[in-house]
C-alpha cells in the first residue's frame, strides 16, 4: 500500500486511539461489575497471576506496561511446545515460520517486523534469549530447549532493556532450575510417521547448598513425504534425528547464587522440499538446450519446460521424484555462567556470561526445482553422445559455522525508599561466522543455450562475518503516587561489523574482498503508568528500536563474470555496501485487567510503528540477493489476550492481533493481516485413580504475503485445530505418579503454505505438515 496523503496518516494514529480509550473504558466497567461480584462471593475460580522477566526483574504479568504473552509449563505442554517454532499464531501478530532447506532454521516476524533470512550476516529483527542470553542467528535457532519453564513473547520493540535487533520485539525463554529435592521424571512419546522421543531428567536434590539437574533427549521421526526417485539417498522427506543434553549446577549462599548452565544438541533433518509453480512461460521453449559453464557440455532439453510439466497444482505435495536432496547435519552448544549478588539492602548485581557455538553441513544438497531433470549429452554438432544425464538445475549445498561470545552485567535496586526503581548495566557481544553456499543453477537466455552454473563454476555465496556490539543501558521507575509510575530508559550501542567476500572456494573471484563499518546509536523508551485498582493497569509508551547496518553478502552480480572486459571475475561492490540501520519509533497504549474476581483476563494494546529503512531481503528477477531499505513507512495495529476461568475446572484462552503497513516507497507492499486462536483446558472428571482432562486450541490465520516486492506471492488464509486428552495423577506406588496423554496436530487436515519465495524464473511454496497424532507417557518420582 502506499501513504497517499495527509489524512491517511492522520486517520493512522486516531482510530486505534479511540479503540484504546474504549477498551480501557470497558475494562473499567467490568472492574466495577467485578466488585459487585467479590462482595456476593459468588466467584469460586481464578486465574494464576503469572510472573515474567520482562523487564529484567521478576514482576507479574498485569503490572507490566508491556504487551506480553506468557506461557506457562502447563500451556507449554498443552500446546506441544518443544521449540520457538511451535509458538506461530498463538500469540497475536506473532508469526514463526521454519524457511525452506532447514529444519534447524527459524524465521520470526512480530507486529510486521522480521526476517526469514538464514544468511549469517542478516540480523534477525525479533530478539531470541534464553536465560537472559541473546542468540545472534535464524540459522540454528531450532533446537531442544529441553527444561522449558516459561516463554514470554514481548511485543513492539524492546531496544532500551533487552538490545539492539528488538525492532519486533523479543522472546524471552527461561528453563527450569534444579530442584531442591531429589526427582525423576520419564517421559516417552510415539506418535505419527514413525515418531518417537525419550526425555529423561534427574534433580539431584540440595547438598551443601548445591542443586543438580541433568536432562537427556533423543527423538527420531520419519517425516510426512516421500522421495520416489530410484537412486536417492534419502527417502524420508522431513526425517529427523535429534539427541540433546542439559546440564545445570546451582550453588546458593545467603546473598550469592551461581547458576552454571551446558546445552548440547546434535540433530540431522531431510529438509521437506519445495513445490514448485508458475514458471514463467518465456522461459520455456523447449528448443533451448542447455550449456554447461563449468564443464563445456550441451545438454538437449529446456529444464524450464520440464518443471512447467512438473507443477504441482493439487494443493499439498506428498510425494516427489528428486535426485539431489541430502540430510543436514547440526551441532548446536553453549555454556552460561549467571551470578547474583544483593552486595547491599535492596540492591544487586547480576552477571551473565555466555559463549555458543553452531556448526550446519549440508553436503548432499537441497533441491529448489521440484523434480529430477534429464538430458542428452550433446557434442559439438549438438548430436547426441548417448549419454543420457541428470541436469542440476536448481540446487545448493550449504556448510556453516559461527561461534558467539557475550557478557552483561546489570545493577538492580531501589532507592528512595522504594520510590524509584532502577536497571543499568553494559553489554559485549562478539561474533564470528563463515558459509559456503554453492548453488548449481539455471540460467535461461534464449541465445542458443540456457547457462548452467555448476561445480566447478558455482554461484552462490562464500564469506566470512565478525561482528562486535557493546551497549550501556539503564531504566528507571519512579512512583510519582501510589497509582501511577513512570519509565524512563535509555541505552546506547555501537556496532562493528565486517565481511570478507572468499576467493578460495570461488571461481569467479581471484582475491579475497573485505569492508568494515561501525554504527552507533542511541534509542530511549518513556512509559506512563497508571494503576486504577489492585485489577485495572492502563499505561501509555512511546519506544524506539534499532537494527545496525547490514552487509549484503548475497548481492555479487555473477553475469559480470560473462563479460570479456571483467577479466573472468564476478562484480562484487554490492557485497562491500551494506543497507542502512533499520530504525522504528512505536506508539502504543493498553489497558490490563482482571475482572469477576480474577476469573477474567482482558489485555489490550493499541500500537502505531513509525519506520525508517526497514531491512528487507529480496531476489530480483537476476537471482541476486540484496538487503534493501523500504524508507517510510506506517503500522497500525491492535492485539487481544484473554483469559476466561468459566468454572474451576474450565478454562477458555482467546488472543487477537490485526496490523496494517504501508509503505511511502511503491516498490514495497504488504496485506493487512490477522491472527487469532482460541483455546480450551477442562478437566472433565477426577477419578479415584486418576483426572481425565481436555485440551483443545484452534488458530486462525489470515492471508500472508511472502515477499514485500512480489504482491503475487501470497499464501491462502488457514485454520488449525490441535487437541489432547490427559490421564493424570494416576498412583504408581506411594512417591511417582503416572500421566498419559493422546493428542492430534492438525485434526482436520488442513492444507496451508508455510513460505514461498520468487526466484526469478520461477515461484516456490513449501506447506506445513498433516494430520498427525500421538501419545505420551510420562513418569514422575
């Protein structure tokens, strides 16, 4: 869409403030309502206040001035929450997507903003933390956060307390500490395609103010589609393996605790391929054959028009003939090392320090052409030689690897007596990261000959990154009365960030190629908050995010290298330039309540983003990936959670989100989009020998637009319904308990797209998974 005037703007910023006024009108008219209904004592059900870390001391949810979604360890395992990817749509205007090639990889976009970019020089635009340290890529994201306790999903961005790339928002995930008593806890799932899991965990129990705890999984499943081509070595599309370990020493004294935190997973996927659709008809003559750069050889046969015959048209694809689709392999570490220390009466410092590593090799290919193609090698009368041959027309290998250091040390406290409450600190972050990402790809020209390039002539993308980030950060809250407080923040960061373009693994370049940049910039926040009663918040903010720089490691212009006068190289200059820093101002306001006697949660938010430069990644119609800045633009929007507490046994969850974008610059444009899910948790009977209970969620997706340059790629509106069925408390001897639980993913067998990209000759949509269906059994000591 496009800003046309004035007044639209204008109309922007008026309309969800009148919304606002009308929710906190109507949340206080539901207060009132609820005391009439305390002083009756008819309310016998409640809603648990949960408590989050959002801003970096524990508070709960409701006197947070955030729009915060938390889950807690029973929503999680309602909901089947194993990793960040599981929590799409189920937080409003919170998507999270698993992009094509990768199971390991995520992509996540809040209230418009984010990336799906697995590039390790692209920042993601929404902040992934876990136990307060911030992990640097989309690549490796996925990966068993086993001992999840609580997810908080924070919305609007989040540039003062929690950093730099937070122009989103940020999830914040915090696992389980150990136990002070000795505990066993077994847990076996089986389920669909060959499904199975094992989670074992041991709390050690308190000795000499030292707790333990030590978590494994292994897990391994089949996956949804299958590869019919004779030769392929993998069969099983979606297959994945996954052993994990977890291992948390704590040591707590009378004002000193020690957390000591080693993760590790090792995992391996057969990434589920994409289908292909709506080649582009000029591109398919099927006159054209096909040269070889690398190698000189003919092949007779236009691969354009083979994969125009190979579209699938029929929805969800199941079945596929590929000749050239491998298994990834991922190693996944890291060590945190969180010291607290209360030095003085109402006062503390915290120190989280934390190195990570991952590593990704996908030697055996991804195939991006939907099919196996074949050609007759020709010789130089463009006669057959009798060999018949396999043409690689799209297709890339891939190996990564990056390691990241970071340490922050934060102050807490109070002064005045309680009246001013204060965060500050510094934060160092470094970075190292380098990828080989060969690509064997088709090029049609129409002159004779489409051009393959392949081994040993590759394209694709092969550099090196270092990026180093520091920030000093300090928040203050001042109760100006006993109802209302204000926020002030404040944080500052510099950014140095390099690439190296590498020639050895590169044909078309002779010498590495470098640049290097630092940026820096201050982003403030100010919230008003104002506490009606003990069950009514209303606040109003204004918030600033920021995103540094970012090279374009994927922008080489590789038909320069056809060119006689370029001496045999590529045109580089597009990977030395970087886009501009991504900025957003945010505007929002919000009411939080708890109604009937906490029986109902009604939270709302109203925002209004005003952006500059937003970083978007495209492919023009060349295949050449560039990071571009979009300019101005504009988001609207508005966001739902409820909570309802119908009985003690009945619990309905329901969340809203709706946004609008528009961009000044043509070039760019996005749908307005929604999301909503609705959930149930009832436990139905509790019998002598155990309690039956019922949970269900259903989430509501609008239609979504892949490409902000391609108003074409867009995916159809979907719904889910997920459901699971709980025997609990069920008596194994006098200490341990039994639990089983039957549940069904994707009920009704919805066929939806989960990503979709243009490549320039061609579109491709990957689709999420069936139905499917499973149980689990879990043993508690």
């Amino acid at each position: 869409m496009n800003i046309k005037n004035q007044l639209s703007s204008v109309n922007l910023v008026i309309k969800p403030l009148a919304l606002a006024i009308a929710c906190a009108l109507s949340t206080q008219a539901f207060a009132e309502e609820e005391q009439t209904v305390k002083e009756e004592g008819k309310a016998k059900a409640a809603i648990e206040r949960i408590s989050v870390t959002a801003q970096k001391r524990i508070s709960t949810l409701q006197e947070t001035p955030i729009a915060i979604t938390a889950f807690d360890s029973d929503a999680i395992e309602n909901l089947g929450i194993q990793d960040i990817s599981n929590v799409n749509n189920i937080a409003p205007n919170t998507q999270v997507v698993v992009p094509i090639g990768s199971a390991f990889n995520v992509g996540v976009n809040i209230r418009g903003l984010g990336t799906n970019e697995p590039s390790l020089g692209v920042d993601p635009k929404v902040g992934i933390y876990v136990d307060g340290v911030y992990l640097a890529r989309n690549s490796g994201a996925i990966f068993s956060i086993i001992d999840l306790e609580r997810m908080e999903v924070l919305r609007g961005p989040q540039g003062t307390l929690w950093g730099k790339n937070t122009t989103g928002g940020a999830i914040n995930m915090v696992t389980k500490r150990p136990s002070d008593e000795f505990e066993f806890k077994q847990k076996f799932t089986v389920g669909s395609d060959g499904l199975f899991n094992s989670t074992t965990s041991i709390d050690t129990g308190e000795f000499n103010n030292f707790t333990a705890k030590f978590t494994y999984m292994t897990g391994e499943e089949d996956g949804w589609a299958k590869n019919t081509f004779e030769g392929a070595k993998e069969k099983n599309l979606g297959a994945k393996e996954t052993d994990a370990m977890r291992f948390v020493l704590r040591y707590t004294g009378d004002d000193f605790s020690v957390d000591y935190s080693y993760d590790k997973t090792d995992g391996s996927s057969v990434s589920i391929p994409v289908q292909v659709s709506n080649v582009r008809p000029h591109f398919t003559d099927p006159t054209v054959p096909t040269l070889h750069m690398g190698t000189g050889t003919f092949y007779g046969g236009n691969v354009f028009a083979m994969m125009a015959a190979n579209e699938f048209e029929g929805g969800r694809q199941e079945s596929w003939e590929l000749n050239q689709h491998g298994r990834e392999h991922v190693k996944i570490s890291g060590h945190n090392l969180t010291a607290e220390w209360d030095f003085a009466e109402h006062h503390s410092f915290k120190s989280i320090s934390s190195t990570r590593k991952y590593s990704s090799d996908l030697t055996d290919g991804v195939n991006l052409s939907g099919g196996a193609y074949f050609g007759a090698e020709l010789d130089a009368t463009f006669q057959p030689t009798g060999n018949f041959a396999p043409i690689p027309a799209f297709s890339y290998t891939n190996q990564k690897s990056q390691k990241q250091s970071s340490q922050e040390f934060q102050f807490l406290g109070e002064l005045m007596d309680g009246q001013l409450e204060y965060v500050a600190g510094y934060y160092y972050f470094t970075e190292e990261g380098k990828e080989i990402n060969p690509w064997s790809i088709n090029i049609f020209t129409g002159q004779g000959a489409n051009l393959l390039f392949a081994d040993p002539l590759p394209w694709g993308v092969f550099y090196e990154v270092d990026n180093t980030a520091q920030a000093l950060f300090a928040q203050v809250d001042y109760h100006v009365t006993d109802a209302l407080n204000v926020v002030m923040g404040l944080r500052h960061t510099k950014d140095e960030k390099s690439i190296v373009n590498l020639a050895e693994p590169d044909a078309m370049l002779r010498n590495n190629l470098s640049a290097e940049k630092e940026w820096s910039k201050t982003v403030g926040s100010l919230v008003v908050n104002y506490v009606v009663d003990e069950d009514l918040t209303v606040y109003g903010k204004v918030t600033q995010g920021y995103a540094a720089g970012t090279f374009n490691s994927g922008s080489v212009e590789r038909f320069s290298y056809l060119n006689p006068a370029n001496g045999g190289e590529a045109n580089y200059e597009g990977t030395l330039t970087p886009a501009d820093p991504e900025d957003t101002t945010a505007y929002e306001i919000g009411a939080k309540a708890m109604l009937l006697d906490d029986r109902i949660m009604l939270n709302t938010a109203i925002f209004y983003n005003d952006n500059t430069n937003l970083q978007v990644t495209v492919i023009d119609g060349g295949n050449v990936r560039h990071s571009l800045n979009s300019g101005k633009s504009k988001t609207i929007g508005v966001e739902f959670d409820a909570k309802f507490a119908a009985t003690e046994d009945l619990m309905f969850t329901a969340s809203y989100g709706y946004r609008d974008t528009e961009y000044t610059d043509d070039t760019f444009s996005d749908l307005n989009i929604f999301t909503a899910s609705l959930a149930m948790s009832w436990t139905m009977a509790e019998f002598e020998f155990g309690h039956l209970s019922l949970h269900a969620d259903y989430s509501m997706n609008d239609e979504f637009q892949f490409s902000l340059i391609d108003p074409n790629m867009v995916a159809d509106s979907y719904n889910l319904l997920n459901a699971r069925v709980t025997l609990s408390e069920i008596q194994v001897g006098d200490k341990s308990n039994l639990k089983v639980s039957i549940f069904g993913r994707n009920i009704t067998d919805e066929e939806y797209q989960l990503h979709g990209a243009s490549l320039g000759f061609f579109d491709t949509r990957s689709y999420g998974a069936p139905s499917s269906y499973g149980v689990d059994v879990v043993f508690n000591f």
